[in-house]
C-alpha cells in the first residue's frame, strides 16, 4: 500500500467542511496519513470511558478529539485569512506549499 503524500501537516489550521463541526476552525494535533485522516483541535469530540484502574478508584468519561477524514477539512491560509485549496510548487528542488487563493507560500 502506497501511503500518500498530504497538503495538510501538524500545527496547520484548517476549517471544518462537513459534519456536525462544519465551520470550526482549529489546529492539526496530527496526521495519519495511512488512513488519510487527521485530529483536529476542538472538532469531532468524543466521549472515551476510562475503567478504575485502583481499588477505591472511579471510572471516567472523558472528552477527546476523534480523527477527521482529511477530504473534509480545507487549510486557512496565514496570509489572506480564507480557507483555501493547496497547491504545490516546485523552486530549486525544494517543495512549498501554495495557497491557490493568493499564491502565497505557506511554509
């Protein structure tokens, strides 16, 4: 299986496109690209049980966020403000990252 090369990377902010989060704006905690998803900060939370693990000890719900599919989020660029689609540009062998809005580099 060929593990494909993602627009989207860790620290990134990107906006929600679809789900019950639609239109949020958080920051990449990280990447999976194997399953081509992505855990965004605020977004597709989820309760997680958490058994005892001591004697006397409680159990716990506790609230995380749960990996996104990366097809329904869209990078928002540092320099217009606007969530924008990522090209690629190749200078001097170097790879960069474009915003095809305003063409700025983003890395």
């Amino acid at each position: 299986m060929v593990i494909p090369k993602l627009k989207i990377k860790s620290g990134d902010t990107v906006k929600v496109l679809r789900g019950r989060d639609r239109g949020k704006t958080g920051k990449v905690l990280s990447v999976i690209p194997k399953e081509e998803k992505v855990i965004v900060e605020g977004a597709n939370m989820v309760h997680r049980h958490i058994r005892p693990r001591r004697a006397g000890e409680k159990g716990q719900r506790v609230i995380v966020a749960s990996a996104t599919r990366i097809s329904n989020v869209m990078l928002v660029c540092p320099k217009c403000k606007k969530a924008s689609r990522v090209g690629l540009k190749r200078e001097g062998g170097v790879r960069q990252r474009i915003c095809k809005n305003c063409e700025a580099v983003i890395d």
